[in-house]
C-alpha cells in the first residue's frame, strides 16, 4: 500500500504535518482536502473569534463527503502537544471528556488536515462552561417549505426580537436552513437561557401558526412549515460555527449574513432553501470576507435579558 504524501507547512511559529492533501472530498466539485486547509487558514482571522475558548467536536470526513463520516469530541490520537484542550466532566456512565479548543491559525489547519469538514461549537466558553454566551433558534424548513416561507420566518423572529429590544444576528446553517442568534451577557445559567430561546419560539408559533411548528416527532410535522428548534440550547449542545464547511455539494459554508439577505430571500420565488444557501462556498467566502469583513463583527451585541423579558410579558401577553 503507498504511503500518503505528506509535506511539511509552516503556520505561524508551528510547523505542521500536512498528509494527503491531494485527497478529493468533494467527487462532484473536485474540491480537496488540501483546498479545505486553504480554506479554513483564509477564513482562520474572521473564523477564531467564534471558535476560540469553545470545546470542539469534529465532524470528519476522510473518505470524502459520499464516504462514512463521524463526529468525534475526544480529542484524537497524536495530538501535539501545542493544541489547547480542556476536560469536561461527565457522568458515571460517560465519563469525562478532553476536547480541542481551537485558539490559533496553527489548530485550525490541523483539524482540517484530519479531514474535519465541520466545526461544532458549545454556545460557552472555557473557563466559564456553565455560562452560555449566545443563544440561538435553529430555524429547519420541512419538506415543501419555500425560500420565501422560510425567510417570512426569519424576519418575525428579528421583528419581535426587536420589538422587546433585542438585535438578534442571522446566519445560514450551511444546509437548508437558517440560525438566528442572540448575544448574551455572560451572566445566565443554562436554564434562563433555554427557556429564553423556548419563549422566543412559542411566541413565533403564535404569530405564524400556519408556517411554523414545534413538533419534534418528523412524521408529526406540517409540509412547508419551519420547525422551531429551540431544544438545542444547553451544556454540552452545540451548533455549527459561523463560517464552517458542510459535506454537500459544492462546498457550503455557515455564513453569517445581513438581514437585507433575508429581506432579499423573501422576495424570491426560489423553492428550495438548499439552492440559495449554496451562494456561499469555499470557493467565494474568502474573497467575500477580505472585501466586506465579518457581517456580525460591528453589531455582535451582548444582551442582558431581564428588560426583553419584562418586555414580552407586556407585548406578547
């Protein structure tokens, strides 16, 4: 059996081993693993702040994207002795845990030289991991749910976010659906936080009752609604960080966006969401970021929640 071609690549004062960066993981693009690390290095400036202090779960790929894939939170074998980790406890049955925690240009290269396509990341920080500072709706279009229904969605979840005074932020998932995320204060446990996110999403049901649902059960749910998923908000969940590759065609990323996009997804006829979410690759993200920079990095706002919540029980009672 031949051996992989390695070469030796120097990323800020580290050097690393780079293997088989000839590998295709994308058949249908031609894309390669050797184009993942370029990505994942172009994007590493505007990528880290979302990554650094977070426990990291890989999603790898290293028989492409139509090969078997795995999420794997324990750090892997060989792991240099450079890469920050951290040790979260568990329970009896589980036992702890060691994860990666992505902090430079120099980590970020190595996961991707493990084929790690995703990047998943805990909505908390080290040191503080019982402190969550984000929360988000993962809004998921079900079968049959339009580009224009989707972004319908969206848009109330920002309007009645505003309307008890908070600035919510917006990203595609990468897939077929869309994150809408709320910076938070540091300050809040995980229950005040989940049942935030739970709030939000009762009240949207409320006011789009026929284009969204909360049913969990897939076989319960409505064609052509969005399903509120709130339920992903506590210690130890996590959510694909802004500006992570996704193993579909062509290559998507989880682009954080403007809310002009979305104001600009409702006024298309578009009947997939997937179509749409594919504007944003690996091919074009990078120059997209060196031209306008991050769209979260001016109005990434941390919230305090007691006056919005006040709020709402006045407004949305």
């Amino acid at each position: 059996m031949a051996k992989a071609a390695t070469s030796l690549v120097a990323v800020g004062d580290r050097n690393l081993q780079i293997s088989n960066a000839g590998k295709i993981l994308w058949p249908r693009d031609g894309y390669t693993k050797g184009d993942l690390i370029a990505y994942y290095r172009a994007v590493a400036p505007y990528a880290l702040p979302h990554l650094t202090g977070r426990p990291l779960t890989l999603e790898r790929y290293p028989n492409g994207i139509d090969g078997e894939g795995w999420w794997e939170k324990h750090v892997p074998r060989g792991l240099p002795d450079w890469v920050r980790t951290v040790k979260v406890e568990g329970s009896e049955r589980h036992g702890a845990i060691e994860f990666i925690v992505c902090d430079d240009e120099a980590t970020l290269a190595y996961v991707a030289n493990l084929a790690a396509i995703v990047l998943h990341v805990w909505y908390s920080r080290t040191p503080t991991l019982d402190v969550p500072d984000f929360i988000l709706i993962d809004l998921d279009p079900w079968e049959g749910c339009t580009l224009a229904t989707l972004a319908r969605v969206a848009l109330a979840v920002r309007d009645e976010l505003t309307a008890i005074g908070v600035q919510p932020l917006v990203k595609t998932t990468g897939g077929s659906g869309l994150h809408v995320v709320v910076p938070l204060e540091a300050c809040y446990d995980w229950e005040t936080a989940k049942g935030f996110s739970e709030l939000i999403a009762r009240r949207i049901h409320t006011v789009l009752p026929d284009h969204t649902t909360l049913e969990r059960m897939t076989a319960k749910r409505k064609a052509g609604t969005v399903y509120l998923d709130y339920v992903q908000v506590g210690k130890g969940k996590t959510y694909v960080a802004p500006f992570s590759v996704r193993p579909r065609d062509k290559a998507p990323v989880s682009m954080p966006i403007a809310w002009s996009e979305v104001e600009a997804m409702r006024r298309k006829r578009t009947r997939e969401t997937m179509t749409e979410m594919t504007r944003w690759t690996i091919a074009n993200v990078p120059a997209l970021l060196a031209r306008h920079g991050d769209p979260w990095a001016e109005v990434w706002t941390p919230h305090r929640l007691e006056t919005a919540i006040t709020n709402a029980r006045s407004l949305w009672a």
